[in-house]
C-alpha cells in the first residue's frame, strides 16, 4: 500500500504494514519516501513487583522495546524504542529533512504474538496499532501545530523523569502491572495542581464524572485546525472544574484542579492526545505533545 500525503501546519500520523510506503511532499516540492521492512519487540529487563492489581493483565515485565527496519529515501534504517525506561522520553530521529517519531508497533502485543496487554481499552485508549507500526512525522523546522502552545500543567524544568510517572512505569505503553499497556502518560504531581489549556480549544467537557455515578473525573477537549485535522486531548483524575462546559477555551486558562480523584499509590494526572484526521483516528504519545511545549518555551 502506499500512503501520500503532503506537509501541513499540524504534524502527520500514520500508520505501516510491512512493504507499505508513505509518500510525503515537503513544502518545496520534494518528495520524502518512507518503506517498512519489519518490525519486532522484545522484553529488556524483568523483576516489576512494586504492586499487583487484580483487576488488570499483569506480569513482571519492566521494560521493553520495539525496533523498525525501514528504507527512508533509499536507505536503511533501524529504529529502535525503549517503554518502561527514562529512554522513552526520546527525541525524533531527523532524516533527510523530517522529523521522525516511531510511537507503537503491535508486535509487542499478545495477540499479535508479543507479551504484552492493553490496560485501558474499557475506558477506549488503545496503544495496539492497527497496523504494525505507527508514526508521526513533521518537515524539520515547522512546529507540530500552528500557533504557541503554552502548560498543560505547571513544569518549569520542562523535563519528564520516568521515576515519577505513577510508581516508575506509566508512560504512553508503559508496562503497568507489569504487563499491560498504559492508554495514557501519568505525571505525578500535588492534588490541587491546576491544569491549563495548551492551545485554543473549541469546546470541552467532562466525558465521566463522579457526579454521574462513573468512579473518576475524566475531561476531554478538541481543536479543530486549519488543515483538516482534529486533536483531542484528555486528562483524569480530575477534582472540580474550574470553568463552564461546553464552552471555548483560550491558550493558558486554567480549567481543572487535578491529582486527587482515584490517584491510587500516587498523586498524579493521566494525560492522552488523539488525532482524527484524512480518515484515520491516531492515539499519540503525550510525550510528543509535552516535548514540542517545552521545546518551544526555551526557544
């Protein structure tokens, strides 16, 4: 199969099977060539024991990864991802002019003859791809959406420290329980931390509630940009709302208290972002999202 698709102000996620091909045009005419060749997953290292939830896939898997070899305008390539370790807070490769985030392989999965489970597919997060590798990629130089962004919470060092994501293993995939594949980024931060908008967001809302009888605070907000994609973005863990429903947000408002609603063994708020777009619906790592804020607030 092969994908074309052409540079636009907000980021492009796709997805590959082997020998598919993605197409892209740069903004002078170029065309940048992607081809998967295969794709694997192994486990990097054992032992998780710092709690066992009954109510979730578990194992004792504490890190993992999972590599592509592809060809990028004629040339091979090995790209390789760590889940579960500091490394998964990783810069995009740059090849040839574009950046490069490689986000999941369902390999690593059990169904598709890997080791590891979703945890939150219930609640609709789904780390497995489609396909057997998904991806993001931007022309180097260009942000990944127009406009500033701004927090999505207050961080002034502007880093991420895998220690602190929950009790060390709740990244985007991470090993949670030690075999289920985290539907989100969790933070660990002070109950009562303020959340903010990270760019202008057209509505917004609660999609559960402790009010209506569901056991967590869980919001959701969407932008609809200029280009035809839609980015969703959520949070749980949520107190109380600090702004009406179902109403625009501008860049930087503050709408939520966080980390105190089911927090578990840590403080902390879960973070995902979703993108609809060209007939797709792409779950990507928050990280992605909280890199390009902080990158773009150093300059």
């Amino acid at each position: 199969m092969i994908l074309q698709r052409t540079i636009k102000p907000t980021l492009t996620p796709f997805e590959l099977n082997p020998d598919d091909v993605l197409e892209l045009t740069l903004d002078d005419g170029r065309r940048w060539i992607l081809k998967l060749l295969d794709a694997s997953a192994e486990v990097v290292a054992r032992g998780f024991d710092r709690y066992h939830d009954g109510g979730h896939a578990g194992g004792d898997i504490t890190v993992y990864a999972f590599s592509a070899r592809v060809q990028i305008n004629g040339r091979e390539h090995t790209m390789r991802r760590e889940v579960g370790s500091q490394a998964c807070f990783y810069e995009p490769w740059i090849i040839d002019g574009v950046c490069v985030w490689f986000d999941a392989a369902s390999c690593a999965f059990k169904e598709k003859g890997g080791f590891m489970e979703e945890k939150d597919w219930k609640g609709g997060l789904f780390c497995k791809p489609f396909k057997l590798t998904h991806w993001a990629v931007q022309q180097a130089g260009l942000p990944i959406c127009p406009g500033p962004l701004g927090d999505w919470y207050p961080n002034p060092s502007g880093t991420l420290d895998i220690r602190y994501c929950y009790t060390g293993e709740d990244c985007w995939m991470g090993p949670y329980n030690g075999g289920a594949a985290h539907g989100g980024l969790d933070i660990n931060m002070p109950k009562g931390t303020v959340l903010t908008a990270p760019f202008d967001l057209d509505d917004h809302f609660l999609y559960n509630s402790l009010a209506a009888g569901f056991n967590n605070n869980r919001w959701t907000g969407s932008r609809r940009w200029a280009d035809g994609a839609t980015w969703e973005i959520g949070a749980c863990h949520l107190i109380d709302m600090l702004v009406a429903e179902h109403t625009p947000l501008k860049r930087g408002t503050g709408y939520a208290t966080t980390a105190g609603t089911r927090v578990g063994f840590h403080e902390h708020t879960h973070f995902f972002w979703r993108v609809f777009e060209q007939g797709g619906a792409y779950f990507l790592d928050p990280w992605i999202l909280m890199h390009a804020i902080w990158a773009q607030r150093r300059g």
